[in-house]
C-alpha cells in the first residue's frame, strides 16, 4: 500500500512548483507596488 506513494515525476513536481513560485513573486511585487506610498 505504501509503495503507491513512492513514485513522484520530478519533472511534473519542479514544474508546478516553479509556476506556482512565479505567480506568487508576480503577486508579491503587485503587492509592494501598491502598498507604497505614492510620489508626488
């Protein structure tokens, strides 16, 4: 039962993880860019 849960494609992990990093430094900038107070 617990050999179902060995096998991970690395490939198809790193990838989602690396979109999912992408949209959150994406949001992140969206965020601070906001927050900052406006010049003059």
């Amino acid at each position: 039962m617990l050999e179902s849960f060995r096998y991970v494609n690395i490939f198809e992990t790193k990838g989602l993880e690396y979109l999912l990093l992408i949209c959150f430094l994406l949001l992140l900038v969206a965020l601070v860019r906001y927050m900052r107070p406006r010049g003059r």
